[in-house]
C-alpha cells in the first residue's frame, strides 16, 4: 500500500516541526539554504521570519562555511540541500570547520538515496551516509515516517550540533509498531517476532523493511523481525545485544558499498565478539551494487533490489541457505 499523494512527506514534517521549536527556545538561530528555500517547504518560513534565512544559492561549500562562521558568532545554524551535493561538494569544509570544531550546526540532507527519483542520477545521494558518519563527531541521523521526523525534529531543536540529518521529500507509511511509544529513537522495533531473521533499516526504506518482515512469515513461513537504526553515528547503545539472538541480520539501505548501515551494524556485532558470547549472526548486506538510473522511486527500488518483494525474497534465500530452525544459531558474516 502506497501513501496518498496528499500525505505529508517525511520532510515537510521535519522542517515544519523544526522551525517551530527553534521559534520557541530563546537562542538565535539561522537557515542558510543551497538554492533550496522551496525544495525544503521553507517559502513560508522565510516569508514571515526574512532576517532567518539566507540563500547561499547552489554553492554547497559556501554555504556550509557560512554556517560555520555564524556559528562561531553564536547562532545555531540549519543548513539545508540536496545530500548529494552537500556531501560531495561541502564535504571538506563539513570536516575541517564544522566537525574538527564541534560547531553548533545541523545539516539537513535532503533527497537522500534514490529518493529523488526523476530528477536524476547526479541527485541520487547514494554515498552520503557513509561519507559523513567517517567525520570526527558529526551525529548521524534519520527519522522514517511523518511522526518520527516531529519526534526527530524536537530532538535535534534541544541538543547542539554538529549533526547530519538524512531526508526523503516523500511520505513513508509505517504500521504502528506493537509496544513501541518513541516516535523516533537511535534504534526502535517496527516488528518483533520470536524468530531468526531480523531485518534493519534507516529512513525510508523502513517502510520496505517493515512489510518484509510481515512478508517472510506469511510467504516463507518465516518469522521475522523489523529494527529501525534511526542513528548511525554514534551508534546506538546496546546495538549489538539488539542483533544478538538473531541468526541472520540483513542490512536494508540505497547507499552504494560498505560504510553506513551494514558498517554500523558490523561494527557492533565485532565489538561484542570481542568481548566473548555466543557466534555473530550472519549479516546480509541489502544495498547498491550499481546506480539504477533515473526514473520513479518505486521503479529504482525495484532495480536496486529494495522492494517490500524483493527483501523478502532475499532474506528467504539466505535463511533458507543457512537451514535457520526453531532453536538454532548460524555463525559469522558475509
């Protein structure tokens, strides 16, 4: 089931959210956009509040320096784009300024993975994720559905920077997960079942990876578990306790490679092997091998593999391949 075209996307609700509760805190704040003021739903914004918004235009590293500056001069500073560019083109001046200096910034990232759909390939931010989470001190996060990004939005509106806030401009729709009262948290259950597959998202894609995970037990006859890692850096605490009881883990992203989420989960997984316990659990790399091209969001899903179907299926073969029954545990990674 897809949401309306209406429906409020993921990152209106995290910009509307946003500039009402900086509003209401007592600190001086400033957005400073990349050509980006209606991309970000901001037109409003900036109509009524002119002295709060600054249009860098498309200059990335500019605008990230100027955040920088003003930061420094004491304002919390937004900055706002495309991820793509933001990533690439600003990225030196992202590490050298805002992270090595702890600088009171929150990047928001938007259209990031294929979410940009037609717009094409070179705003596709397939890269992004892994890029920042390597810099020193910069938060890493992501919300999912419209109520996670208000939920986001508040969280990052009462704590400094420097953070990377990822964004799709689109509506994700999640089915209330059972037992589960944050909105958003650095890592939540959209589904747990006493079974031994547990598939992990950030985003959008926990969308996907909900619904395959109801999926696998109606199709596959396969219990499965759902976890939204809404923060990739730090990663969240008692991560790996989270995968331990699972045999197979599959890491669900539009990021091309290692280095964002299956790198965070990995990372937990052989922090607790050194610490001793029980064999890691297999984990399962769903991501970007190639750029699927340009085109509708839902049709480079289904190119990159990331479809509710697809994960499914994949997750089905690779517990299927390791003979995964009640009470058994299947070591190492892959």
């Amino acid at each position: 089931m897809s949401a309306p075209a209406s429906a409020e996307t993921q990152l209106e609700a995290f910009t509307g959210a946003l500039c009402e509760e900086l509003l209401r805190r007592p600190e001086p704040f400033v957005v400073v956009t990349c050509d980006a003021t209606l991309s970000f739903r901001l037109g409003e914004f900036a109509r009524l509040h002119p002295e709060r918004v600054v249009d860098a235009g498309i200059a990335e590293a500019t605008a990230v320096a100027a955040a920088f500056g003003l930061a420094r001069a004491g304002l919390r500073v937004v900055v706002a784009g495309f991820a793509s560019f933001l990533s690439l083109r600003a990225l030196e001046p992202l590490r050298s300024l805002v992270a090595l200096h702890r600088a009171d910034v929150t990047v928001l990232a938007g259209m990031t993975g294929l979410s940009a759909g037609r717009d094409g390939v070179q705003h596709h931010a397939t890269e992004d994720a892994a890029l920042v989470r390597a810099l020193p001190g910069v938060e890493v996060v992501a919300p999912s559905d419209a109520p996670g990004a208000r939920a986001l939005a508040a969280y990052c509106a009462a704590r400094p920077g420097p953070r990377w806030v990822r964004l799709v401009r689109r509506p994700v729709t999640l089915d209330p997960p059972a037992g589960t009262a944050e909105a958003w948290a650095p890592a939540r259950w959209l589904a747990r079942r006493d079974g031994p597959v547990l598939l992990c998202a950030q985003g959008a894609l926990c969308e996907q990876a909900q619904r395959a995970a109801r999926l696998l037990g109606e199709r596959y006859g396969i219990a499965a578990s759902a976890l939204e890692i809404g923060r990739l850096a730090p990663a969240p605490d008692g991560l790996a306790e989270l995968l331990r009881p699972y045999s197979l883990v599959l890491a669900c992203e539009d990021q091309t490679g290692p280095g964002a989420l299956a790198a965070t989960l990995a990372e937990a997984l052989v922090t607790r092997e050194a610490h001793g316990g029980p064999p890691l659990p297999r984990l399962l790399r769903c991501d970007l091998t190639a750029s699927p091209g340009s085109g509708d969001y839902g049709e480079l899903l289904h190119g990159a593999g990331l479809t509710t179907e697809l994960i499914a299926a994949r997750a089905a073969r690779a517990a299927q391949a390791l003979v995964i029954g009640p009470g058994t545990s299947t070591g190492g990674t892959a």
